[in-house]
C-alpha cells in the first residue's frame, strides 16, 4: 500500500525494501512447513508443487504489470493495488485454512489442553521444560544456518548451486524487459515471453514421476 501511495522513486524504493523484507516469509517457512506435513518420499511429489507456485508468481507478475503499466484505463499505481488484493485474499486464507504444523507446538498444545481436562500437572510439552525466550529461539534460527553450512560440503554446494540458479532466473526477468522492450521496442504487454519458464517449471516437474520411479 505505502509503495502504491509513493509521491516520488525515492519513497518508492525505501517502501519496497519492507515489502521485500516480509515477502520472503513464505520462501523460508513453506520448507518447514511441506517437511512437517509429508515424510522424505512424500516431499518428492510435494516440494515442486511449491516451487511452481512460487516460480510462477514470479513470472506471472510482471506479465500482469506489463498489461497494467501501458494500460491507458488505470495508473500504474494499479500495479500495486493487485498486488495488496491478492496478498490480502491470501492472506485470509492462511489465517482461516492454515493450521499450525510445528510438531513441538502442537505438543504444547496438546499438553495445555490435557493439564485442566485430566488435573494432571505433569503434562508438559517439551518446548515448554526448554523454557526458551523469543530472543534466544530467534538467535538459535539464524546461527543454525551458519552452523549447518559451514562443515557441511553438500550444504555450501547445493547453496551455491541455488544462489545461481536465483541470478540466473532474475537476469531473465530483468533481461527480457530489456533486450525486448527497450532495444528491440515491443510493448511492455507483449513480454509474455516470461511464460516459457513457466511451461519449462511444470515440465521439469513432470519428470518428478520418472525419476521417483527410477529412484
């Protein structure tokens, strides 16, 4: 909302970054939560129905806002508010579909519920016997990634691999805009070129099955 009210770039730029900032909470939960919900085999199937969704909102969006920006009927600013609606329908969703899916909380939960129901006071979860606060919960989640990349090869490996398969999808969508919009002068409404990742996504994913089958 505050990048869709920016008078100048300036205030756009600086509202983009906590937009930004808060926007990667799904990227960095949704593998906790798919690995909470279904064992190793189970996430075979699961994990490329996040990833596509994923990749394919990062295409998608800029071919609605191409559409958006060279429309004469709405601002630009109709970029942002399509985003808000659909951030804010998502989010509804979440907080009436969503259920928690940590097992140590839900254990707590559990135990919460047991304690008055029984008057056992001995039903205690394990998150609870920890007695951890928010800063040092909070300090253990970002040192544990430190932790677990550092003597671990395979983990630096496939982090490096990530991170270029990352530049290389962004210099697409930066490379497109460019390449076709500003040198070869095609419309911004015309770069549904982005919708060939989306086919190659759900092709990759297509041979999920083949190689489970292999495996």
């Amino acid at each position: 909302m505050a990048s869709g009210l920016a008078p100048n770039i300036g205030a756009q730029l600086t509202f983009r970054f906590p937009a930004g900032f808060f926007g990667s909470t799904p990227l960095t939960c949704a593998g906790g939560s798919i690995s909470d919900l279904w064992n190793l085999m189970g996430r075979v199937f699961t994990f490329p129905v996040f990833a596509n969704a994923a990749f394919t909102g990062l295409v998608l969006g800029p071919v609605m806002g191409g559409f958006i920006a060279q429309s004469n009927a709405v601002s630009w600013r109709w970029t942002k508010w399509t985003t808000l609606i659909m951030s804010g329908l998502v989010l509804e969703l979440v907080m009436l579909f969503q259920p928690e899916t940590y097992p140590p909380i839900l254990l707590k939960w559990k135990a919460g519920h047991l304690r008055p129901v029984t008057g056992d006071k001995w039903y205690v979860g394990n998150i609870e016997i920890r007695g951890d606060g928010f800063l040092k919960r909070l300090g253990t989640a970002l040192y544990r990634h430190f932790l677990l990349t550092t003597p671990e090869p395979v983990i630096m490996l496939l982090a490096l691999y990530l991170t270029v398969i990352y530049i290389v999808l962004f210099t697409f969508l930066d490379g497109y805009n460019y390449i076709f919009g500003m040198i070869h002068g095609t419309s911004q409404g015309s770069l549904v070129l982005f919708l060939g990742i989306v086919v190659g996504s759900f092709g990759a994913s297509a041979l999920v099955l083949l190689i489970y089958k292999w495996a």
